[in-house]
C-alpha cells in the first residue's frame, strides 16, 4: 500500500485534500452521477485537479526526503504492485457490473484506495518523466479518433489494425 493516504497529506494554501485528507478537510462532496449525452454516467467532481494532485505528493515525498527512493523506474514498479491490489479486489468474482451492484461500502472504499494509490504513482511518474499528462492526454484522444473513427468501428471491439480502409 502506498503511504500517502491518511492525515499526513494536509492542506495548504487553502488547496483541496487528495481523498479528503487533512485535519481541515471537509467531507467531500458527492460526485454528480450523470455524464452529459451519457444515460447512468457518471462525472468526478472539479476538485482536486491533476496539478493539485501532483503538488500535494510532490509536497508529501519531499517532507518526507522520498525523492530519493521516487525515480521513474521504482515508482512504475510501485505502481504495478498497486494495480495488482486493484485487481485483488476483483478477482474471483466474474464479470462486475458497471456500478459495482452488490459490493459493500467497505469493498467500495477500499477499490477507491487502491485506485488513489494507482493515480498518485502514475501522477508523479509522469512528473518524473517530465510528461505533461493532461496534455498527453488530448494527444492521445487525438491520435484514438484518427485510428477509431465512430463511423467505422461503431459497436466493435476490434484493434485498429484489423479494420479495412
């Protein structure tokens, strides 16, 4: 399990908790459950941001004098052990609806954890590696449409490689 959860990761300069921790956090807010042109989607809530993400682990390795343990290879390796407690939590259980029906708020919490953990090393990773990830991501969205096109892929799970032009 990685370290950063827990009262440890206070706030500062009046910026948000990562997973309303912090002796000043107040309970956080639910997010809203419908996605805009998505029937049952769901939305994360505005705050906290991934640069605030970044900055409060940032802010937790270096008063804690990590940055020494944290290079890219070990946190990637960090990162993978937290994946596979993601996957702990699903395994045996067969196809999970979306939703998660019939899990217990306990099972939800702790897959809530797990995938912090997951996002906190792949965070700092990308800082790391000086990889822009917000922005990587646009790019790759970018590149995702051109190799997918909705007109052609519609309803398919096929790879890119196997559609013909």
């Amino acid at each position: 399990m990685m370290a950063t959860s827990g009262n440890d990761c206070g706030v500062k300069d009046g910026a948000p908790a990562v997973n309303g921790a912090g002796p000043e956090a107040s309970p956080s807010p639910k997010p809203l459950n419908r996605a805009p042109g998505r029937p049952g989607g769901f939305t994360f809530t505005p705050q906290p941001t991934i640069e605030d993400i970044r900055r409060l682990q940032a802010e937790f390795t270096d008063e804690r004098d990590w940055n020494q343990f944290h290079q890219p290879r070990n946190l990637l390796l960090a990162m993978v052990g937290e994946v596979g407690e993601v996957s702990e939590l699903f395994q045996w259980r067969g196809e999970v609806a979306e939703g998660l029906p019939g899990w217990s708020e306990a099972e939800r919490e702790q897959l809530g954890q797990e995938l912090s953990d997951v996002l906190i090393y792949l965070v700092e990773l990308a800082e790391k590696c000086r990889v822009d990830l917000p922005q990587a991501v646009l790019r790759k969205m970018a590149l995702n449409r051109l190799k997918y096109p909705a007109s052609k892929v519609h309803g398919s799970a096929k790879k890119y490689t196997e559609y013909q032009d």
